[in-house]
C-alpha cells in the first residue's frame, strides 16, 4: 500500500515471528479494550478505563513496545485510509456516494498519481488526499478540524498532550 500510493518500497516479511501460529493472537477483548483485539478505541469510554485519549493511548501501546514517538508515528498512518460506518461505526458515512464526504466521493483526484478512481466511494478520511503516501496527517491535524476530515479525540491527543506534542509537530514539518 505504501509504494502503491506513492511512497517507498519497503521490504516486507509477513507474519509474526514470535508465533508459530494462531493460538497467540489476543482474543477480541483481551487487552482490555472494546472488540478489536487491543487496537485503541475510536472513543471514549476507553475499555482500558483511561480517563482520556493520550493515556488510553499509552497504555495500549507501551505494552507492545512503543515509546511516544512511535505512538504519534504509528497514527501517521492515518494519511492513508478511511473509516466507514458499517465497519468501525464511528462516522456517520458509509458506502457509496450517497455517504461520501467531498474528498470520498468516486471521482475525487485523491491518488498520487493523479488519476481518478478511488476504488469504493465513501466514509470519511483523515486527510483530502487520502490515497498519497505523505505527511499531511499531520499537517491538516495542526491547522484544525474540518467537518470532511475525520477528527478522532485520540488525533487531537497527539497534537495536544505535551509529550506527544513534539513528535507531532516534527513530523509536520
């Protein structure tokens, strides 16, 4: 996906090496957060009891061995991608053009080589270019919320906790 949408090749080996199978996968509810394996939740409540976002934050991923930065690195993904009501149900856009925000829409010139298509319409991203491997998230997440992006209170926690603060303004930049 990385190359695809204009970033670099990276080697990949798929697959945990820790585990010889299956049986070592968390079950859904595990790691103290909602049905998702122990992946943060989109809002609060946090399943972990956090009272906030940055702290809900911490206490999923310091326990797989990430540190701050790692955390604010890790959200950069965000550049890539959409949320759907019918799959995480925390926007209110679904499939179809019907749903789509104005950057989702089919004929949006989101990808980075310009061309049309954004394979399946709708949902709501995170940045207006969602299908190009950049910064953005970042820096759109800086400038404030607006209504076609989506704006999740453990975003706004990385730009706004004063631990996380540094590394989000580094990778903006």
């Amino acid at each position: 996906a990385i190359e695809a949408t204009g970033g670099p090749a990276i080697a990949m080996r798929y697959g945990r090496v820790d585990a010889p199978d299956g049986s070592a996968c968390p079950e859904p509810k595990s790691r103290g957060t909602a049905d998702n394996a122990g992946l943060p939740d989109a809002m609060p409540p946090f399943g972990c009891g956090a009272p906030d976002a940055a702290t809900h934050l911490r206490s999923i991923f310091y326990r797989m061995g990430f540190d701050d930065e790692g955390i604010v690195a890790l959200s950069g993904a965000h550049t890539l991608g959409r949320a759907f009501k019918e799959r995480s149900g925390t926007v209110e856009n679904g499939y179809g053009d019907a749903s789509a925000t104005k950057y989702t829409k089919s004929m949006c010139p989101v990808r980075h080589d310009g061309k049309p298509g954004v394979g399946m319409a709708g949902g709501k991203s995170w940045t207006p270019n969602w299908l190009t491997f950049d910064n953005s998230y970042f820096q759109y997440l800086k400038r404030g919320a607006e209504s076609d992006l989506l704006w999740l209170p453990t975003d706004e926690a990385l730009h706004k906790d004063p631990k996380f603060k540094p590394y989000f303004d580094k990778f903006a930049d």
